[in-house]
C-alpha cells in the first residue's frame, strides 16, 4: 500500500518520546501499528498518531532501525507490504525489509481503555500546568514530589518540597484532582491536547490532529497541604532592572535536554545580585546591582524557564524567614532560602 514517507516520519517524531530507552517489557522499543495509527508504549506513557495509508497493517518494528532507514531516504512515495514476518518497504529503485512482529504485545487493549467519554479539557490547562510542573522534583523514592495535582477547586501545583509553584485554572470546564507525574505532564503539554478522557489508572489528551496521549496517574487520595505557603506574607523587595536581560544570557549554560533539569542559582549579598548557571561546556556569573539592601545572604535556586515567566509579570517578591515568595495575577512561587546572616 502507498503511504508518504513524509508523513509517516512525522507520526514518529511524535510518538517517540513513548518509547522506552531499553526494552525492560517486550515491544517497548518498538513502533507498533494498529488500527491506521503508529503507537508506542513505556508503561508510563502511551503516544499514538494516525498516518494515512496504513490501513489494515498491524504489528511491530524495532525503532531504531525503521527510523534510522527513513532518515536515509530522500524520495516521499513509499510502498508498504508485510511478507513472511518482514514489513518490505519499495522507494523508488530501492527495496528494504525489517523483521516484524504481526503480533503486538503490548498492553493497549487491557491497560489504556477509555473509562468516560472524551470530555473537553481546560482551555488555560496547558499554561497551568506547565507553569508548576518545573517545581516538582526527581526523587522516585517520594512520588508525591515528582508530580503536579490538579485539583477540581481550579488550580494545578507541583512541589519538590524545597520550592512550590500554584497556577489557578480559570476555565469553568469542571476536572476531577489528578496527581500525575511532572515528566509525563511535560510530553502531554507538547502536542497541545483539547480533550481528556479518564481509564482506568490512566489519564488520555487528544489534540485537535487526532494524536492522543496516554499517561499513567499516582495512585494517591491526597496532595500535600500547600495552603500556608501559598497564603505566606513577607517583606516585599524589588528584583533589579533587566534581570531578563541577564537571565536570557544565563540561559545559554543552563541548557538541558528537559526543560525539568534547567536550572539557575541566584545568590543576593546586601545590594548586589548575582546569577550564575553551568553546565558541561562551560559556566556563566553576572552580577547586578539591588536598589533593596536586604541584609545577610540569601540564595534561591530556580528553573528559567518558569523564572522568565516570572519576570514578564512582576520583579516583586517577599521574603518571610527562609522562604521567598513571587506572586502575579493568577499565580504563585514560593521557594527556601540559605540564609546565611551576617554577625
């Protein structure tokens, strides 16, 4: 059957971030094909995409050789046929098969059943909860801290216990509390998702081009309670003039594959504020003068990514003991602080 090489690349940029890094359960790093849509499967997250032209093919091929061979190619117009255990792929004068598997084991039909009708999701979910999910942390060992919750009041947080951000979801949509982890919300928010549908342990996206991302939630009643640091009151200071600026060129060292593992370290002495960021490349400190003189010294650790969205609304903050507070119209970042105080 006639199918664009174009496209079908494109449904696999798509699906990939599904797959698993090595193959602790069978076919978890393997493209499957189902039902006209190319799916992949880690047990944390499942990502689907249609392809015009798969039609009635359904199995599975290992990743790395199908996608390694159609970086290769350079003519769009393929033919896709399954022969005696290989998907036989004919471009132009070129022919090529991989082994398949034309019988897929991967759990889709038992674990990512639909357990409501497909309900439509917040509009301002995605800025919510990609506002927070950079406060959660990466310890497995405490999972509440590694996820961001949803709660049906109409807000989204994370914490990592050291720092926490809260963003409010204005939408009237009505949403059940979600506990799910931080890295799975991180893929969900890419494709952009209209619509949810709960399963059963699992949560479903459905963006408006059919993809559809499956997530496996935290097995938890309750969040942590987050209330006295969201209602926390403090001294107020004023950040300096074009920290943007100087955070923009930070932003250059703190570069990481995932936007959860960026960071950057401020540290405040009396009047002057230094940023500093790293990473295996080379590093980066500038330092900025503060109109506040806030005594001590003071330090804060802190995503870019989420201090740049900071920074475009307010460089207010308060400080209350150990703990410094941001707040804008529909949100808020509460981090600890090394305080070091000077005799």
């Amino acid at each position: 059957m006639k199918i664009n090489k174009e496209e079908l690349q494109k449904a696999l940029d798509i699906v990939k971030p599904g797959l698993a890094s090595r193959e602790l359960l069978a076919q978890t790093t393997s493209f499957a094909f189902q039902r006209g849509r190319v799916i992949t499967y880690n047990d944390e997250i499942s990502i689907s995409c249609p392809v015009k032209g798969l039609g009635e093919i359904e199995g599975a091929v290992l990743a790395e050789n199908l996608y390694k061979f159609l970086a290769k190619v350079s003519i769009n117009e393929m033919d896709l046929e399954v022969k005696e255990g290989e998907i036989v792929m004919t471009i132009g004068t070129a022919r090529a098969g991989l082994t398949f598997m034309e019988q897929i084991t991967l759990p889709l039909d038992e674990e990512l059943r639909l357990g409501s009708k497909w309900m439509k999701l917040p509009s301002d979910f995605c800025e919510a909860v990609s506002f927070v999910m950079t406060a959660s942390g990466s310890n497995l060992n405490e999972p509440l801290l590694t996820c961001v919750h949803v709660s049906s009041s109409g807000y989204a947080e994370a914490s990592d216990g050291l720092r926490l951000a809260w963003h409010a979801i204005l939408d009237e949509t009505p949403i059940k509390d979600i506990i799910i982890p931080a890295r799975s919300i991180a893929e969900v928010v890419k494709l952009n998702p209209t619509r949810m549908s709960e399963g059963n342990g699992w949560l479903h996206f459905r963006n408006r081009e059919g993809v559809e991302i499956s997530c496996r939630i935290l097995n938890e009643d309750k969040y942590m309670n987050t209330a006295p640091y969201v209602n926390m009151k403090g001294n107020k200071i004023i950040l300096p003039e074009k920290l943007d600026e100087v955070l923009a060129r930070a932003q250059v060292f703190a570069k990481r594959e995932s936007l959860l593992e960026e960071e950057v370290h401020i540290k405040i002495v009396g009047k002057v504020l230094t940023m500093k960021a790293s990473s295996e490349s080379g590093w980066f400190e500038e330092k900025v003068d503060m109109k506040n003189n806030i005594g001590g010294e003071k330090n804060i650790v802190i995503p870019p990514y989420l201090l740049k969205e900071i920074l475009k609304e307010t460089s207010a903050c308060e400080i209350s003991g150990n703990k410094i507070k941001f707040q804008g119209e529909h949100w808020i970042y509460v981090s600890l602080l090394k305080t070091n105080s000077k005799k």
